[in-house]
C-alpha cells in the first residue's frame, strides 16, 4: 500500500529507535506531534513530519482532520486458537463455583483440551481466522498465541500447526508459543513427572524440531505446576533455543517469579499477587511484567499492580490473555481503560505498555510498535478526538474509526 494521510491531529508514539524498553519515568514518555502528515509506503512508514512540511507526493491521499494516528496494540500473550466457549463455566461461576473448583471437576483447561480434541484441524483453523480479523479491527498489529489445549503430542501439535497455517497468511506479525504444561490430562492426575518427562522429552523435541514454536510457556501455578517443572521447562526451552515467557502469580506467589527472572525468562505474566521478593527479582533482570487486566475483570480477581511495577522502574506491558476460559475478551480498547481506571496508569504509561514494551515481549519491536521509519504501517486511526486519553476515558468502547494494516 502508498498513501499519504494528512491533517493528522495528532501523531502520537512516535521513536528515532526501538533499542531500549520504556521502564520508570520512561514509561510514561510519549511522543507526539501536532498536525502532521505520514507517507506509507510498501506498506512501510516512509516518512512523517509536520503539516507545514508536507512534500507533494502522487499517492493516495486521507485526510485526517480532528483524529489520532498511532501504531497498532501489540497483543503479546493470547490463546486465539481455542475449540468453543465456555459461557457454561461463567453460569457455574455465577451460581457460586469457583475458577480453580470448575477445573477440578474437568472443566477449565480440560474441557478445552475435549473439545479441541474433537474438532478438526480445518474447523479449529477457519474459527481462528474469523477471531484473527475481529482482532485486527479492534486494532491490534501483532500477536503470541499459544498453543496448550491440546495436551497431547498430537493436539499440542495440531493447534501449533494451525498457528502456522495463520502465520504464513495473516497481514499482522504473530509468535507462537509452545504451552503444553498447560494442566495435567488426567490420564496423567497421579503422575505429573510422566507427563513432564513426555513434555519436555517428546513434545518438544518434535515441535521445535518442526519449527512449530518460538517461545515455551508453562502455567506455574498452586494444583497445577510447580517450581521444579518452572525449572525443567526453562531449561528444555534453552536446549531447544526457546526463550520462556511464563504464567506465574495469577492466583499465588511462591518463587516462580524470581526462578523465571533468574533463568532469563523473556516476560512473566499475569502479576495478580506479588510480594516484595518478586518486585526485588524483577528489579534485578530483565525480564518484562506483563499485566492482564481482561483476565481480572472477568474473574474478578486482583488487577497486576502495575502503578508499583512502574514505580519500582520494572517495564510493563499489557496483553489481552484471550482465551475461553479466563478472559474471553481480546479487546485492547477496554484493557487500556482497565489499565488507567483499574492499575492507576497514566494514559501515557498504559499507551507504551500496550504497544512499544508489549512489542519487546513478543520481540517484534523492530517491525512494529510505534511509529517509526522503516516499521511496518500497521496504524489506527481514530475517531474525532481530544488526545490519547480519549481511548481509556471511553472505556468499553472503541475510538477506532479505521485500523491501517
Ligand atoms: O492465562 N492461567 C492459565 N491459562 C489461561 C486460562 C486458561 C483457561 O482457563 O482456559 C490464562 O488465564
Ligand atoms: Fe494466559
């Protein structure tokens, strides 16, 4: 695509470079620029600047009067790729049962992992590009999606091929991630070292061999996996050149913070509960907190504390988490309002933290991210508005007029 918008209100996230994440003060520095123009072209930012030093080009040309332009969200922990809904479970929710107490008793993760089993190959692809679209719309320009609701070799394998098939199709960068310590099969209920060993000794041999995935995850938490599978999987994912981005903290703390940022992890997400061992350990490595604010309205359970995160100068990203179970929603808009109204975000801090950081979590911040020459074009364009804070102040809406991709 060549086009060249003009009369841009205000271009906002704009970088010389994408070197460094924004942590501290950092992460609430956002840089604009009032009336502007921007030329794309192959679908690359060629070129931006101010109004007044508009160049004549013969190209395409929008007018932008009154609107926002901005890069893309960059959604860097999802499990888009699922068999069905699970609005079943909320009703049980909403008649008393808990998240953890539904998964006992085979649903949550398991009752994924059934109806995935059930589904074909194809069905699970088709159901997963009509989702892919729907997130682009709602103006996210990168994602990670994992794989974890197969739990056998052929599942696991099944849902990552499917992730390979959107990959090699999708206009927007994706990653992929190997989740297959998701929950214990209960086939497995009295033997997680067997299923570890399958994991770390068969799975994964056989899906990075394939290329199948770019990163390893494991859902280290109190009933399903503990700091010593923490430790096996980080380790196998280094012998198979595959950084962890890891679950840890959704509903309890108890090292997995610190053994993930000792062991190099990429991002740790989720966050819920922290105590000061973890802020001390993320303090002391680089690796990103990744908050999930979606999660925490559906379930209602406690919202990262991402005010301290900044405040102790630990980046921090924002990701939907879209999944069936815990946070059916993929919409970026309603987690940047989360982010401010919930977290105590300043729009500016949340802005980074769904965009620039979120890209270093997925490792794609040389190509998207902000707006930057030689970045990918993929941009939202906004409703008529007053400036970036308009998104979380219309909080459960959507100021996105158009999304550029
Ligand atoms: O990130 N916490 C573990 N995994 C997902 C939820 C999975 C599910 O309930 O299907 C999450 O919240
Ligand atoms: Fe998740």
């Amino acid at each position: 695509m060549n086009l060249i918008l003009k009369n841009i209100k205000q271009l906002i996230g704009i970088t010389e470079n994408s070197d460094v994440i924004k942590k501290g003060t950092a992460q609430g520095e956002v840089t604009t620029l009032d009336n502007a123009y921007l030329i794309i072209r192959d679908n690359i930012i060629e070129s931006f600047g101010p109004m007044s030093e508009c160049p004549e080009v013969s190209m395409d040309s929008h007018d932008c009067s009154n609107r926002l332009l901005l890069p893309m969200y960059v959604d860097s922990h999802s499990h888009l790729v699922f068999a069905e809904s699970r609005s079943g479970e909320m009703k049980m929710r909403l008649h008393g049962k808990t998240y953890q107490e539904i998964a006992e008793t085979g649903g949550g993760i398991l009752n994924s992992a059934a109806k995935l089993h059930a589904m074909s190959e194809q069905q699970l692809y088709d159901d997963a590009q009509v989702r892919l679209e729907q997130v682009i719309k709602q103006g996210t320009g990168a994602i990670e999606m994992k794989s974890g609701y197969g739990l056998s070799i052929e599942d696991e394998m099944k849902m990552l091929r499917v992730i390979r098939v959107l990959k090699s199709l999708s206009p927007i960068p994706i990653k992929s991630t190997f989740l297959g310590a998701h929950a214990l099969p209960l086939e497995f209920k009295d033997n997680k070292d067997a299923y570890m060993y399958l994991v770390c000794n068969e799975m994964l041999p056989r899906i990075a061999g394939e290329g199948l995935a770019d990163y390893i995850d494991i859902f280290c938490e109190t009933g399903y996996f503990d700091l010593n599978d923490l430790k096996q999987i980080i380790e196998a994912g280094d012998k198979h050149g595959l950084k962890a981005k890891v679950h840890v903290n959704q509903f309890s703390t108890f090292g997995a913070v610190k053994l993930a940022c000792e062991m190099g992890a990429l991002s740790v997400d989720h966050l819920e509960v922290m105590n000061d061992e973890d802020y001390t350990a993320l303090q002391n490595s680089n690796t990103i907190a990744t908050g999930l604010p979606l999660c925490s309205l559906f379930l209602d359970i406690p919202y990262t504390p991402g005010r301290q995160l900044i405040d102790k100068n630990i980046p921090l990203a924002i990701a939907s988490d879209f999944n069936p179970g815990s946070a059916p929603s993929s919409n970026l808009n309603l987690a940047f309002g989360l982010a401010c109204s919930q977290m105590k975000l300043t729009p500016e801090e949340a802005f980074n933290a769904l965009t620039y950081n979120a890209a270093f979590a997925m490792e794609v911040q040389d190509e998207v991210g902000s707006i930057q020459v030689g970045k990918k074009a993929n941009l939202i364009l906004t409703k008529p508005a007053n400036g970036l804070e308009d998104i979380p102040y219309w909080f459960g809406d959507n100021m996105i007029e158009s999304v550029i991709v």
